[in-house]
C-alpha cells in the first residue's frame, strides 16, 4: 500500500526567524569570544620609563615573569628560582636557542630580587638580561 505525499518543502515564503536565531548567537560568540573567558594569568604593573631598549620583532628571547608576590613564571608554568636555574641551563645547552632574556616584574619587586635573577640568568650562560618596563605616553 502507497501512502500519498502530502508534505511540500519550501512552499511558499521562507521564515527567516529561525535563520536568525540561530546566526545572531554564532556572531555574538564570533566577535566577543575573546572577552567572555579571561585567560588564566597573573597581572603584572610595569614600572614605567621613558628611555629603554626596545627588542627587535624577529630576534627570540625568553621571558620570565614575576608579580607582585614574587612568584616566578617561566614559560607560563609557576617555577622556583632552583628549577629556573636547571631550565635556563637546559635550554642554553641546545644549539641555536636565544641567548636574551627579558624581565617583565611587577613594579613592587625589589631590584636586589631582580638582580639575583639576573645572576642566575648569567651563571646559565644567558648573555643579555632586560628588565621590561611599560613605555610612558608622551606628553602633549
């Protein structure tokens, strides 16, 4: 026994509510992604200063942050200045791997604390240390 077909798609005009519904959604996420989820991380207030180094975009460096608490982040994993240490070593000993390190602190840390890591930084065999600051707006 055949059942008739009684069933006729696009008949007629189509309803572009449901279409909407469903690209304004796809759109809010597509544009605004980047500000509803925050990226796990600490924050950290550079010092400002007017006349510093600047490094070149092609030239690679590593970077190593500490923040307010003085805790250390080296290649975005919390570390101690001992495995620090072994890692900056680590990474000198391959051929070819940057020989600069940039030093993003937090305006509160101490220059003695910088100093020490800088030391450790040298005795790893890192030949150029930089301390990060936040460029100052110039003044109209």
């Amino acid at each position: 026994m055949k059942l008739p077909r009684t069933t006729k798609l696009f008949r007629g005009h189509l309803d572009p509510a449901p279409l909407l519904c469903v690209l304004f959604p796809l759109a809010f996420f597509a544009l605004l992604h980047r500000w509803l989820v925050l990226p796990v991380g600490t924050e950290l207030t550079l010092p400002s200063d007017t006349n510093g180094v600047a490094q070149a975009s092609y030239e690679p460096s590593y970077i190593l942050g500490i923040d307010a608490a003085e805790r250390l982040f080296f290649e975005n994993q919390l570390i101690t200045d001992l495995d620090l240490a072994k890692r900056l070593t680590a990474l000198v000993a391959q051929p070819g791997s940057p020989r600069t390190l940039w030093i993003h602190a937090d305006a509160s840390v101490t220059y003695g604390r910088m100093t020490t890591l800088g030391r450790i930084a040298r005795d790893a065999g890192i030949l150029r240390v930089f301390h990060a600051s936040a460029p100052v707006p110039p003044v109209p």
